[in-house]
C-alpha cells in the first residue's frame, strides 16, 4: 500500500480558498459587516437599527429613530474607521444612514 502524500493545510486556509475559489467574498463581506455594526453599536443603537446593508464599499443602516440618525451622523468617519478595524480589512469607504 501506498503512503498518501499529505499535504498538510490548515482550515482557515481551506476555506480562504474555497471562498476564493467560489467567489463568496462578497456574501461573507456582507455578514462581517453586519456583524460588525452589531459589535460595535451594542444593543442601544441595535435596537434602533432595522437594516444593515453592504454595497460597494457603502454600508447602508436603516434607523427608526430620527434622532439617533441625526447623533451617529457626526461621527461618521470614526464609526467607518472602527467597522474597518474589526473587519481588519478597508470593506467600508462610507456610511449612510437612512
């Protein structure tokens, strides 16, 4: 009997490259995303946010409070920069929120 070769890969790298492979970057991108909002706003905000969308580097948040829109609104460019630091990857190049 023949010894396999045996490659040794690990997992992460696996699926790195099936997703590349596949090209799911973008649907994995969308999910970090959203993840990330949710980390990072906590529940206050959560509780407000209705939607989190990705597309093309511009993520969209849908918020039922007017208020809390208009406050998160000054701090844009810091909330942007704090989404791209726990993806660890520029995803985000600007925030709208509706």
């Amino acid at each position: 009997m023949a010894k396999r070769q045996n490659d040794n890969q690990h997992l992460s790298e696996a699926l790195k490259g099936f997703i590349k492979a596949h090209k799911l970057e973008k649907g994995i991108d969308k999910v970090d995303a959203q993840k990330a909002w949710a980390k990072l706003m906590g529940n206050g905000v959560n509780n407000y946010t209705t939607a989190v969308e990705l597309k093309n580097q511009t993520l969209y948040v849908s918020l039922s409070s007017s208020v809390l829109r208009e406050e998160l609104s000054y701090g844009k460019t810091k909330i942007v920069k704090m989404l791209n630091e726990e993806l660890g990857k520029e995803l985000i190049k600007k925030l709208i929120l509706k």
